[in-house]
C-alpha cells in the first residue's frame, strides 16, 4: 500500500538558517504533492502544490523539489524566523485524483533565535 | 472570507453516546471533506462531498459512522454509538472546483472528541 514517511524526530535549527525537510513515499506515482503547515490545536494550511512534471517550485521563502526518480520531496525554508516553528505535513493523493490525501505524519520544525 | 469553521471544538462524551459534529465550509466550494487524526497516527480521508452528492465514503470506519451534507452546504458527522477507538481530531475541510479539482485543502480547526 501507498506510504509516506517524513521525519519523526524534531529538526531544530537557528535562527536565519535553511530548515530542510524530507518527504519519501513508495508504492506509488503520484501526479501531485502537496505540502502543509500545522500549528498546535489548528487545522493544517495549505502551503505549496508541486506537480510531477515540475522539478522545483518557489513561493517567497519557501522551495520545493520532486524527485520521482527517488520518490522523494525536499521542502526547503530559508532565512528562518522563530515564527515559522510548527509541524509541516507531506500531503499525497490517493487513487481516484481530487483531494483524497494520505499525509505524512508530519515533522516538527523548532527555530531558535 | 471566513474559513472553514467546526462545532463543538470540543467534545468529551461516554462510550455508547451519539454525538454530531457540524462543519461549515467556505461559502461556494461545492468540495467538503472529513479527515481525522487519532492518537499517535496520521491525519486520514474519512469522506469527500460534492455539493449534496458523497462521492466517496471509502475511509469511513464503519456504520457507526454516518455523515451528512443537506442543502449541499453545511455537513454533519453523527457517531453513533460512539466507542473508544473514536477518540481522535476530526477534520472538516473545503475546496473550490469539480469534481475532479485538486485545488487546496482549507481546513477547519478540528472537534477533538473525547469517549470515555
């Protein structure tokens, strides 16, 4: 069956640094992925869509690469500030296209200043 | 625009219980769906609404289970009789489009329900 795995331990970083997230999945080709940021007691938020024919896709601070090659997706966020800690969710369609998503269980980011 | 808003935020009910949870999407997205997270697990599909139409009910647990979307714009999940291994975040969330859109997710806030 389809998985996603993202990392499970807390990435704490300084702050002004590039935080640099991993998202892998297998058993699966998806046409799409889609990244989201989950605050403490807040639904997740929609932050960046990449297709599988686009390598890299930009929106401000923040960057996204798609491997299909490796089943992989980096999520990058430079300049960091204490405001971007929160968990940031990998986010895949399942069969049947629309918004059926399997999502990652999500990796927890901690800027410090 | 207001966003996707739940009721209750929360809700603590006894094994055996009924309980609704009603999600109000963003006015004009004929796309609505429930997710859920329980503990220590990923946030998975529940269901997915076009308009008044279920579209698809495949992540559904079982028949306990039952969700509704009259008038085609505010959705309610009913659990009845709820067990324990319904303790979890349940997630509303809309979306412009048809049927086959992917336009993103916006999500409410979540009811976290509690069975004792």
């Amino acid at each position: 069956s389809q998985k996603i795995e993202q990392n499970s331990e807390a990435l704490n970083i300084q702050e002004g640094k590039t935080a640099t997230l991993t998202c892998n999945y297998t058993n699966y080709s998806p046409a799409y992925l889609q990244w989201y940021r989950q605050d403490p007691g807040r639904g997740p938020v929609f932050l960046l869509l990449i297709r599988e024919n686009e390598k890299e896709k930009r929106k401000e601070r923040l960057k996204v690469t798609f491997d299909t090659t490796l089943k992989q997706s980096l999520f990058h966020i430079t300049a960091s500030q204490p405001a971007d800690s929160a968990t940031y969710l990998c986010a895949l369609p399942l069969s049947g296209g629309y918004n059926k998503l399997i999502f990652g269980a999500g990796t927890r980011l901690a800027v410090h200043p | 625009e207001a966003g996707v808003t739940q009721f209750p935020s929360h809700s603590v009910i006894e094994k055996g219980q009924t309980v609704t949870l009603r999600c109000d999407p963003i006015s004009g997205h004929d796309n609505l769906y429930w997710y859920r997270r329980v503990m220590g697990k990923e946030i998975k599909f529940l269901l997915h609404f076009v308009k008044e139409s279920k579209q698809d009910e495949s992540g559904m647990p079982n028949n306990r289970f039952l969700a509704e979307r009259t008038g085609g714009t505010y959705s309610t999940l009913k659990v009845q009789p709820a067990e324990l291994e319904d303790s979890g975040v349940y997630f509303c969330a809309s979306s412009q489009g048809g049927r086959g859109s992917n336009s993103p997710l916006h999500f409410g806030n979540g009811t976290r329900l509690t069975v004792t």
